[in-house]
C-alpha cells in the first residue's frame, strides 16, 4: 500500500499493491493493520456503504454536524471525480479542498477525515462507490453545503452540461451560512 498527500495533509490518497496477470487481478481493498501502518491513523470502521450514480450526477457536500464520520472511499466500477472540503474552523486549510479522480482503473481510494464535507461527480456511464465509515449514518446530523459555492470554487469537471443533482444538494446551504466543526 502507498500513502499519497495532498495539499491537506490530513487528506491521504492510497494505492493498493495491485497483483495482476492475463486472468485478472488481485488486491487487499482494506486490511485494518496495513492501512493503520502506512497511515498511522488508528480508526475503526463501523459501516460500509455502496452507491450506484450514472453519468454527470453529483452527490454532495455532504457531512454530519454531530456524529462527524471519517470516510474511505473507493470506486469499483467506472470512475468518478472526488472532493473533501475542510470544515474545521480551527484548521490552517479551513475552507479549502481536494479533489481527485477515483475509478475501477486507478483502484485508488481518498481518506476524507472526519470534520471535511464530501462529494463526487460520476465521469463514466455509471460508477459504483464503496466507502467505509468511521461512524454510523444520523440523518438528523447530516448537512450540505452547496456543490457550486463560489467561495470553495471546486473545479469540478463538468462537460458543459448541469450536473444532476437531488434536491436535498439543490437545497446545500453556502460555506458562509452552514454550520461548521469547532462552532458552539
């Protein structure tokens, strides 16, 4: 396993040692010992979630208030185009954010920490999304900050079009009015 770092030192990218030859491939998607060693993080997953979006939907940014999850996220199937914002008040890159493209190709999953908002943009025909979490999902905890607020100007790679959305992300509040990490 290799640790990538980002611009956010808290935000890792990792590439798992990938076995392959002319019947296909191999490789550990977690192991709890090797990702605690290459990360030094000591996180315990409690969930795994599994979503399938087609081509130009975007999920996010999504974050819970209370119950925060750190997240590690991974494509299985096409590929998508991944972004953490940091929402930590206190943070030297509050407000700032990391994007990057994850796919079946690549096999490469983003560490998103607990206190970071998350989303995607699906780039392929449709793209299956794993991640694991650090915490259980509390819908009365979870917010969203606006995919297209001009204060993150998240380069997100759009092809022209709108992307598709729900309406819960139509509805995602500006950086400046939603409530962050480190707020009483």
């Amino acid at each position: 396993m290799k640790i990538i770092t980002t611009e956010i030192a808290d935000v890792l990218i990792i590439e798992p040692r990938v076995f392959g030859d002319v019947r296909g491939f191999f490789f550990e998607s977690f192991n709890q010992n090797a990702f605690q060693k290459a990360s030094g993080l000591g996180v315990n997953f409690v969930q795994d979630n599994h979503s399938r979006s087609a081509r130009g939907v975007l999920r996010g940014l999504h974050y819970q208030i209370e119950q925060s999850q750190g997240k590690l996220v991974r494509v299985v199937r096409g590929a998508v185009f991944d972004v953490a914002v940091d929402l930590r008040k206190s943070s030297a890159t509050f407000g700032k954010w990391v994007g990057t493209e994850l796919s079946e190709q690549n096999n490469r999953q983003m560490w998103v920490p607990p206190g970071f908002a998350h989303g995607f943009l699906t780039l392929s025909e449709s793209a299956d999304f794993l991640y694991k979490t650090t915490d259980y999902y509390a819908p009365q905890f979870e917010r969203c900050i606006a995919w297209d607020d001009p204060t993150l100007a998240v380069a997100w790679p759009l092809s022209g079009a709108s992307p598709l959305v729900s309406a819960k992300d139509q509805s995602g509040l500006a950086l400046a009015d939603a409530p962050l990490f480190g707020e009483d």
